[in-house]
C-alpha cells in the first residue's frame, strides 16, 4: 500500500512541476490554451497622446505590442477568435470608469497556424462595443 501511495505522490508531483513550466513569465503572466499576454500597470507618468499598436507575423506566432491611453481604474483582459485565416483579438475593461487617464503598455504572443491578417478591436466597457482600431496582413 505504501508504495502505491509514493508512486501516485511521484505521479502527482511531476505533474504539477511539468505544468507549472508553460509559457507564462513576467512578460506574459496571463496563459490561455494558445495565448499569453500581459497589460501592464496604468502608469500616469507617461506623455499622453503616444498610442501605438505593433503586429508582428513570426511563423505561426503572432506577437502584439501595444501601448493605450485609457482610464486609470480599469482592469483590461484580452481574448480572441480565429475565423477562417483572419485572427481577431479583443480588449475589455472588467474594472471601473473613472476620469483619470494613463498608459498600458499590452503585449501578447498567440500561437495560431494559418492566421494571415489580424483584426485588433479596442476596448470594450459594459454596453460600450469593441472598436476596430488595428489590422494588419501576412
């Protein structure tokens, strides 16, 4: 029984240290099936103004860097859906509205095979739509 009992321990352990090794580090700390990305902390130092979007093709990943100007109490996720060979990434705010205003600096890697444009769509907020603001072909 005892060895039973260690080799299921054994079994347990890998499992969670070979899981515990993804994709996810400080760059990209939020991890989905094939999708990490990172918004970093509303900084209110920044110039105001200087919004960029950057959409890199590197085989079948696609990188995104982007640097937004929004509202300093919200709390941004991204997620996406492929349709056909277009890739279409999607900003929302599961935080707040408020009057302050500050830069995000986003960043994702999505591994896609086939994907020959990509669609950005900015922020969502409660009844407030996605907005188109970016697309980019192979």
């Amino acid at each position: 029984m005892n060895k039973y009992l260690l080799i299921c321990s054994i079994f347990v352990l890998v499992s969670f240290i070979s899981g515990c090794s993804s994709e996810v580090s400080d760059k990209y700390p939020t991890s989905f099936e094939k999708m990490v990305y990172s918004i970093g902390d509303c900084d209110e130092t920044r110039e105001k103004g200087l919004d960029k979007i950057d959409i890199i093709f590197d085989g079948d990943l696609i990188l995104l860097d982007q640097s937004i100007e929004y509202v300093c109490c919200a709390n941004i996720s991204l997620n996406y859906r492929v349709d056909g060979d277009i890739l279409r990434i999607y900003e929302s705010n599961k935080g707040e509205m408020c009057k302050c205003m500050c830069t995000y600096d986003i960043k994702a890697k999505i591994n896609e095979k086939g994907i020959n444009e990509v669609e950005v769509y900015g922020v969502k907020y409660s009844d407030w739509p996605y907005e188109f603001i970016a697309e980019k072909k192979r």
